[in-house]
C-alpha cells in the first residue's frame, strides 16, 4: 500500500493506517508493545527516545526524518487497529546502501508486533509487501528494526523464549514465526546466542592456548581507553568493517553510526571488557563486551511507570552493579585468524569478567553458519541457548 499518511485501507473490520516519519501518530507506534507484553518478565523495549528522540536527553530518534538512517532509505510505518484499538504494527523499508552493497533489491518489514490473531498479521505483510513492491524491491526480507544488516537489533525470536532479554536483543511471542511461515515466506539465514556461566573456571584448554600464545609472543592486547574514546570507536570499526566483510547480512559502519554507538555506550562501558590485539604493531583483532543495561531498564509495571527517565535513572544507580555481560562483537582480520588470537583475547576477558564479579556471559548474534564463533564459543564454556531467524519472500 502506498499514499499520504492520512489513507487507510478497510478490510473487513482491520483497518490498516500508514504513518510516515515524524508523523506524530507514531508515539502510538512505538507504545503499542507496551499493550502486547504488559507484565511479561523478560519483554525489554528501547527506550522511547531512541526511536521518537529526545531534546532533553539529547537523542536523535530513529523514526524521526531527521535521523541520519534516512538519508539513503525511504522508511513507512502501519499500524493495524480493529474497532478504533490498536492490534498490531510494522515498518516497510527500502534502503540504497543495501541495494549497492549486495548488488540486490531488497525490501524489509521489521518494528513487527501484532496481537495473536493471523488475519491481524496477513494484513500488516501485507501491506509491507505491497508498498516495498511498489519502491522497487524484489525480495523482502524480515523482520527487524529497519532492516536486517549485523548492527542493528534484528530477527524473529524462535528459541529460547524464557530466558532473559539481553541489550538489543529482540523477543517476541511464539506464534510470530508460525504466523511468517504460513504467509509464504522462506527461511534466510538463523542467528544463535551461547550462554557462558562465569561463575565457573575457565576450561583448561582456553587457558592452557592462551598461555602458549602469550608465551610464544608477537601478539600484544591492550584494554579500550575511556579518555580516547571517539578514537577508539573508529579503530573497533575499522578493524569491525575488515573482519566482518564478507558475513551474510554485512554493511559497513559509517560514521554518524559510530557517533550514535559513542553516546549509547558511553555510560555502561566496562574498559577491561574491550580489548585489541597487535601484530608487529598493526591492529589485527577487537573483542568487545558490555554490561548488560537491560537489567536495569526492564520494565517493572509499578504505579509510577517505565517512563524513560524512571529507566535511565535506575540504570544510572545501578551499572556499575549489572550482574551480566554480552559480548556484542569479535573480529580478526583476515590473514591473522589462525595465530590463537582468538583465545589470549577470551582468556583475558573471561578473566577480567571473573575478577569483577560477573556471572553470566552472553555471545551473540551468531550466524549459524560461523563455525569459527561458534566454537570459540564453545570453547570458553558456553552452550547454545537461543535462536533466531530471518525470513525472505519473493516479490
């Protein structure tokens, strides 16, 4: 579907509104959720600002036309509402850099939440499919934020649905997947997590190759420095957009991504949970792991509500007591993946985490298919226990 943001399409008694950015009904768009998993125990939303923005705090807001995402994207938004009530929701995106990058043209419907009824969710695909049709796209692809590139919170949740919700994790009902299915769309590519209990000794193998390899030395690791950080930021990226290349779903980082990525971790960075590798002095490998700020910015359903700043205020008195970690990226770069970097590099991590008084570790996400990953995973003691899938449709 396609037209100004006041049309609507009425089909039987669903009646399908489509919200362009900045469009103020969006505040509808991005609350809706909160109707879907009211009292949910793991369920963990962005914060409103990071997708309505926020002068105060100073946040530029995803949805918002402004953002720097649309500038080489066109973006729209539906919501679904039965009897005036609100019933379920998505976004239809097109995006050129994508298109350039993998020499394709793709559509992508993502921010995809809708209550347990099927003709609900054919409606919202629907149109999706309908209006990245009409842009031009020849597959589409979901769900997602906006899309379905490695940085950005992404995929259906299909594994592992009682357990916590990680930062920029995604989560969903069951029935979502079974729902994509029976619409007619095909498998794309699966994402694991692995769980690590750090309150357990490291293997003995981890650190029996560790040591070799800091034994038989030309490889030096140095933490992150929190005074350099803007700078450091563009080394893990640039070391991110060389390891990362060739992966299924890869788009390089640009720079008002790194900006963005600056202030969001800023306040919840660990400086002995990111570190690089050298070789003869040149930058060959980041590892990088972060407290998990979902611990604090789970909702509570308490009277006073989950506003964002009741959030962030419990955050800010409490991330330097966040029980968890994740790590969110690991990258060698071609040509020096074979020098048990990999290992000096979890070994000191794992060690730090264990020092501080950690006690879980999340790895994700995992391309099913990274074997390398998947056991270094292994490796450091951890098991497998989520998933998640991405879906294609032919247009």
């Amino acid at each position: 579907m396609s037209g100004e943001s006041e049309s609507a399409t009425k089909t039987t008694d669903i009646t399908i509104t489509q919200m362009p950015p900045g469009d103020p009904r969006l505040k509808e768009f991005v609350h809706f959720p909160y109707r879907l998993y009211k009292g949910d125990e793991h369920w963990t939303p962005q914060l409103d600002a990071d997708l309505l923005g926020n002068k105060l705090l100073g946040m530029q807001g995803l949805l918002m036309p402004d953002h720097p995402y649309h500038r080489t994207a066109q973006a729209t938004h539906f919501m679904a509402y039965r009897n005036g009530e609100p019933v379920g929701r998505v976004s239809a995106v097109v995006n050129q850099r994508i298109d350039e990058y993998w020499g394709g043209k793709f559509g992508f419907f993502g921010f995809f939440e809708v209550i347990e009824d099927y003709a609900v969710a054919e409606k919202l695909l629907d149109v999706a499919r309908d209006w990245c049709k009409a842009h031009g796209a020849e597959v589409l692809r979901g769900p997602g934020e906006y899309s379905n590139m490695t940085h950005e919170r992404q995929a259906c949740l299909i594994e592992g649905f009682d357990q916590d919700v990680y930062v920029e994790h995604t989560y969903n009902p069951p029935y979502y997947a079974e729902f994509i299915e029976r619409y007619g769309f095909s498998k794309a590519k699966d994402y694991v997590a692995y769980l690590i209990d750090l309150t357990q000794p490291a293997s003995e193998r981890l650190t029996r190759v560790a040591g070799l390899v800091s034994k038989r030395g030309g490889i030096e690791t140095r933490c992150v420095v929190m005074k350099n950080l803007e700078a450091e930021v563009k080394l893990i990226l640039e070391i991110y957009n060389q390891a990362w290349a060739e992966n299924w779903g890869f788009l390089p980082i640009v720079d008002w991504e790194a900006d963005v990525l600056v202030e969001a971790l800023r306040p919840i960075i660990d400086t002995g949970l990111i570190r690089f590798a050298y070789h003869d002095g040149k930058p060959i490998a980041v590892l990088g792991c972060f407290p998990d700020p979902n611990v604090a910015l789970l909702p509570r359903w308490k009277w006073y509500g989950d506003s964002d700043y009741v959030r962030l205020a419990r955050l800010f008195a409490t991330r330097r007591h966040l029980p968890r970690v994740r790590l969110m990226f690991f990258g060698v770069v071609p040509g020096y993946r074979r020098m048990g970097t990999d290992a000096l590099l979890f070994d000191e991590v794992l060690q730090y985490a264990q020092s501080k008084g950690y006690h879980w570790c999340d790895t994700s996400l995992l391309l099913e298919n990274n074997d390398l990953v998947i056991r270094a995973s292994e490796f450091m003691g951890g098991y497998e226990y989520k998933k998640w899938r991405i879906w294609d449709y032919k247009l």
